[in-house]
C-alpha cells in the first residue's frame, strides 16, 4: 500500500489518470456494443465503472492522509481523526448518489435530491482541506488555517491531475524519499 503512496509523480499520474482512462475507454466501448443502452442494469454498471475511475485518486487521498498523520504524531504535533469519518460519509454518500435512480423511495424523495449532493460536496473538501492542511503543517509549524485556506494547495488537490505534479514531490521529500534519476 505504501508502494503506491511513494511512487515517482509521472508513474503515479500514469497509473491513476491511466486507470481513469482505461475505465472510461472500457465503458465507452461497452456503450457502443449494447443494445439495450438505457435498461436499468446498464446504467448501474455504467456508474459502477465510473466510480471504479475515481477509486484510485481516493484511494490515494487515503493513504496520504495515513501517512501525514503519521508523521504529525511523530513530530508530537496535535491532530484530528475526523478525515476518516469525513471519507466514510463522502464513500457512502457517493454511492447512494450515484444508484438514487435504482431506489424508488431515494429517487422520489426531495430530500436526497438536495440533501445528499451538498453532504457529498461538503465531505469531499473537507478531505481536501484536511490533507492540504495536514501538508503545510509539516512543512512549516507555525501554520495557521487560515494561510492554508488562502493558499493554493486546496486548488492543488481539486485539480489533481495536474495538482500531482506539485503535490507528489513535496510529499516525497516529507518522507524522505531519494529521487530516482
């Protein structure tokens, strides 16, 4: 698990957009050849393979956490556990979301038409302030949240295919990782 937290920025953008773009190409293809493109277990499958997509990039966000928070015990730095819960609402609110239209009751409902995406959007940069956070308190003590709000490292984390670029070499250097040449 840790492999895939400490690999170089262009295997790590390879892997993660590449995977996003296997999915994607898969299901496209798998669109074209289906007949029946609008029945109800196609749609579930569609969105079952877009979610895979995005698994990796998630997947990461939770590793990085693990490790920063790591490394913020071991400098005796104070930190919070709440990113776990925060990534477990964002999870199942993703995919309750995503299969809305497959429940009746969700699909009719008002509630989890409105409800349901803002706890998804709110979850979801909550984790990223959390880790941008996280990352700038490891590299200089005296932060306070309100640089780290005003900074561009949340910017770095929404736009993370081109974020990784920034990101992974200053993570790399927090661990302690030599550079391969």
């Amino acid at each position: 698990m840790r492999k895939f937290l400490l690999m170089p920025t262009w295997a790590l953008f390879l892997v993660v957009i590449g995977a996003t773009f296997s999915f994607l190409m898969i299901d496209q293809w798998f669109f074209q050849l289906n007949d029946n493109r609008y029945s109800e277990f196609y749609i579930s499958l569609r969105k079952l393979t877009l979610l895979s997509a995005s698994g990796l990039t998630y997947f990461w966000f939770w590793l990085l956490n693990k490790a920063l928070t790591e490394l913020l015990l071991e400098k005796g730095l104070k930190t919070n556990n709440r990113f776990k819960w925060f990534f477990l609402v964002f999870c199942l609110s993703l995919v309750v979301t995503s299969f809305s239209n497959a429940i009746p009751l969700l699909h009719s409902n008002l509630i989890f038409l409105v409800v349901l995406p803002l706890i998804l959007a709110g979850s979801y940069f909550y984790m990223l302030f959390n880790l941008a956070y996280k990352l700038r308190l490891l590299e200089s003590s005296n932060t306070s949240l309100w640089k780290t709000l005003i900074s561009y490292d949340p910017i770095l984390f929404v736009f993370f295919p081109i974020g990784i670029w920034f990101l992974q070499p200053r993570i790399l250097a927090l661990l302690n990782v030599k550079k391969i040449p």
